[in-house]
C-alpha cells in the first residue's frame, strides 16, 4: 500500500477529486486544511532570506488557505488514483498547481 498527499490551492476542487478516487475504486480519502510557505513567512521582513522567498513565490496569495488530500491505496490501484487526480487538476508541473507524491505504508490498522 501507498500513502497518496496531493496538496492543492484551488480548494474547490476537492469533492470532484474525492468522486474522482471513489469512480477509480480507491476509498476513504480524507481533506484538511493546509497553510503553505507563503502565509508563513508573510509576516517576517527583518530575516535577510525572506525577499528572496518572497520573490520565489510571486503570484502565491499568503491568506488563501489550501487542502491537504491524503488516502490510503493497494499498489495496484495507484495509477488509477494518479490518474483520477490528474483528470481533475491538470498538469501538476505548473506553478503553484499542486504537489502530488506518495509514500509506502509499512502496516496499517483499520483499513478496510
């Protein structure tokens, strides 16, 4: 099994994604609100790397919250999941068009 994030802006995307995964038979997923980089350095101006961060992440609005999207997935259903997600989001190598990676579950309890 494979922990999928997919970590977005555009937080109206989440319940089509959600229908997404449950149409590509992946289960269970679970939003949370996510604070990224932008809104936490958006108040420091006296530490000397801040301007270069700033700049980096021109065109990111530091007040809009995003969603965290995590879900647990057998290994042969993470293409489809991949998949599922891309549909809605698009390309995720534009900026700041989202990040989506996974990580391997060593044991899970409760899973279904």
């Amino acid at each position: 099994m494979q922990l999928l994030f997919l970590i977005i802006k555009r937080t109206e995307l989440v319940d089509d994604i959600m229908k997404a995964l449950a149409g590509a038979g992946v289960h269970g997923g679970t939003a949370i609100d996510s604070i990224g980089m932008a809104k936490s350095i958006s108040n420091m101006d006296n530490v000397p790397t801040i301007g270069y961060l700033r700049e980096m992440l021109k065109g990111v609005d530091p007040a809009k919250k995003g969603k965290t999207i995590f879900v647990a997935v057998e290994d042969d259903r993470v293409e489809a999941a991949k998949e599922a997600i891309l549909g809605i989001t698009g390309d995720l190598s534009r900026p700041n068009a989202g990040v989506l990676f996974g990580v391997p579950i060593t044991f899970a309890l409760g899973i279904n």
